[in-house]
C-alpha cells in the first residue's frame, strides 16, 4: 500500500522517465521505429524496473494517468526529432487493457496527436493479447475506431498467455510481435523453431508486418531473416536508451 501511494506521488513528482529501444528492418538495418519503455527513477530505491510497478498500477488504476503520461511523453519526443533516420521513425507505445477501456483514451489519443503535430502513422500502441481476451463486437469496434484515427496496432508477446487465432483474425492489427521466449530457442530447439515459424506464416498470411523482439545474437536474426521476419528488436542490435543517448547511438551508425 505504501508502494501504491508512492507510485501515485510519482506522477506528480516527476519520477518516471522512458526509454527507447530501436527497431530496425532486418533486411536493410534501417532504423525504423523505437518502442517507448517506462522507468521509476525512485528516490530511496533507484531505478525500478516496470515489472516491479505495473501489476500495482494496473490494480489501483494508476495506470491510466500513468499510461497518459507516456503517451504523450513518447509523442512528443519522437515529433521533436526533426533530422536524420529519427525524423522518420515510428514510436510503439505499450497500452494496458485497463488504459485501452479508460473512458475517453480514444479522445486522449486525438487529443496527443493534435498536441504534439505527430502523423497518426507513426504513432503504434501495442497490446497485449489479454487486451483481447474480453473483446466482444464492442471492443473490436473500440480498435476500428483507434484505427480511424490513423494509428497502428501491435499485438505485443505473442504466443503466450492468451493467444489466439481468433483475435489474430479479428483484430485490425498491423504488427504482430513474436515473444522473446521463442525468439530465445531458435535456432536449434525444433519445437520452439516448429511454433516460430508458424507463427511467422500465420502473420503473413494475415498481412501483419511479423516483429521479433529479444534478438540477441546473430544466429537467431539469420534464422528469422530465412523465415520472413520484417523487423528486429533486441541486445543484438540496442538496449533501451534514453533519447539523448539515443540520438547519439544513431549518429555513430552513420
Ligand atoms: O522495459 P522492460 O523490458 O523492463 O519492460 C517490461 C515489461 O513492462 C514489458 O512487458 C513492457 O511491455 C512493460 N512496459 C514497459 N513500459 C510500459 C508502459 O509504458 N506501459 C505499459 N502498460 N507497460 C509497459
Ligand atoms: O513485453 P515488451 O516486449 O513490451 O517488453 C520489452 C522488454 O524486453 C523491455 O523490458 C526490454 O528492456 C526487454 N528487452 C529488450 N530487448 C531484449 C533482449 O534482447 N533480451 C532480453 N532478455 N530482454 C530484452
Ligand atoms: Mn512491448
Ligand atoms: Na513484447
């Protein structure tokens, strides 16, 4: 409870800060979009991982001014970056269930949009398939409508928790991102390459662009370049960064 009560102080106070972490086109190395990361630069214990923190925001609803603050935080960064490959660059934002159903997070989106003067196209929110797990007509009509708006959607660490064919079928998604899980045993685990690839075809067939996400050696990029993947994330290529350091890990790549 205190925790919870620090979190909500936090917000005020300022505490929270984000990371980027590139994705780059697997085929060229272009740089193409960076995914927005959330940190807790808390004031006794440092630096709290979002694991450590999500779970309770989620609980007390904390998430949603939260999950607002990144938002707009990450649009207006990435509408700042005027030269270069950052000029260019997409931002996926992770969106909780609980901040996705928010009454006016619809609104809220237009609204940062507008704000910051950041195209529609640049701006993809990932979910996670439990976002989906009580999609009714309504909430894929919540989704279409998010669509409207021009943004893209990213179904986040799929193949675990809740996967399933249906919503991949669905959903009006544009990206679908492949957990590291699987990511981490290919290649080589006959099993984990069986789903992989699958799952890769599956998403093709449905016209998502496929993400893998927790590449960390070469090995498994040529295995998801044979494969068909379209982009890579990963320690392979770049941590998060903040968006100085970021700024400057694209200059040394040029
Ligand atoms: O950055 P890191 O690998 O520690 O992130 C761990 C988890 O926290 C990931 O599942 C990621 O999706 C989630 N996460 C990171 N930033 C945000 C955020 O801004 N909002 C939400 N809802 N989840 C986030
Ligand atoms: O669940 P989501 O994909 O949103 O979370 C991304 C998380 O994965 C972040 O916390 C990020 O720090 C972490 N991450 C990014 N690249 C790698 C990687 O190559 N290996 C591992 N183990 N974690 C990674
Ligand atoms: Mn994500
Ligand atoms: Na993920």
């Amino acid at each position: 409870l205190a925790f919870a009560s620090e979190l909500e102080a936090a917000i005020a106070h300022q505490e929270f800060y984000l990371v980027y972490q590139p994705q780059l086109d697997l085929t060229t190395g272009a740089l193409v979009g960076v995914e927005a990361l959330i940190r807790w630069r808390h004031p006794q214990q440092g630096v709290v991982p979002p694991v450590k923190f999500i779970g309770i925001a989620e609980v007390t609803g904390l998430i949603v001014p939260m999950g607002a603050w990144v938002l707009k935080a990450a649009c207006q960064q990435v509408a700042a970056w005027k030269d270069g490959a950052l000029s260019q660059v997409k931002v996926s934002v992770n969106v909780s269930p609980i901040q996705l159903r928010s009454a006016g997070f619809h609104a809220y989106v237009q609204q940062v949009l507008r704000e910051t003067g950041l195209a529609a196209d640049r701006l993809v929110i990932e979910l996670t398939e439990s976002a989906f797990v009580h999609t009714d007509d309504k909430g894929t009509a919540h989704l279409q409508a998010l669509k409207q708006l021009g943004v893209k959607l990213a179904i986040d660490d799929f193949g675990t928790g809740y996967s399933c064919l249906a919503y991949l079928r669905d959903i009006p998604g544009d990206y679908l991102k492949v957990d590291r899980s699987f990511v981490n045993d290919v290649p080589g685990k006959e099993r984990s390459e069986a789903v992989t690839s699958a799952i890769v075809v599956l998403g093709k067939n449905l016209h998502y662009q496929i993400v893998a996400e927790g590449v960390e050696t070469q090995a498994q990029a040529d295995y998801l370049k044979s494969l068909g993947c379209d982009l890579v994330q990963g320690y392979l290529y770049a941590k998060p960064m903040e968006a100085g350091v970021l700024q400057q890990w694209v200059r040394d790549r040029q």
